[in-house]
C-alpha cells in the first residue's frame, strides 16, 4: 500500500518555461509555514523534500518520506537469498 503523499507547507516550485536553459525554476518559501512543517517533520536535523510535477504538469514539493533499510537487515535478507 503506498503512504499518502504530505505536501511541504510553505514551499512553492514554479518553472518558467522564459527562464535560460541553467535555470530549473524558483522556489518561494512561505517563511512561518515552512519553519512550522520544518520543525514537524525533520529527523536527525534534517528534512528532505523532492520537488515533482503531477499530471497535469504542475510542480509541486513533498516530503521525502523513503527511509533507507538498516545494513543489517539488508545483509540478512541477502543471506536468505542464497540459493545454497
């Protein structure tokens, strides 16, 4: 079952399709929006968002909810693997 997407609050993507080739697009943030989602959702210090684009072509940012596998885990499932 794939987790809800959570938009990043405060956070506005906008490409300009009169931009040069360098530029990507501009990111607005809605300061006391953005510090209140920032504070809600950062892990270790840290929030990750991606910026993408929807179906009908708008950008839009949302929190980076993947959460690598501990190195354990992944040696453990490796060695179930084995065909041995």
């Amino acid at each position: 079952m794939a987790e809800d997407k959570i938009f990043a609050d405060g956070f506005i993507f906008k490409k300009r399709e009169t931009s040069p080739d360098w530029v990507i697009g501009n990111l607005s943030v809605k300061v006391d929006e953005a510090i209140a989602f920032i504070k809600n959702h950062e892990k270790n210090g840290w929030v990750n968002l991606n910026i993408n684009q929807s179906q009908g072509g708008k950008y839009y940012v949302q929190l980076d909810t993947f959460v690598p596998k501990a190195k354990e885990a992944v040696a453990k499932e490796e060695e179930d693997d084995t065909p041995f």
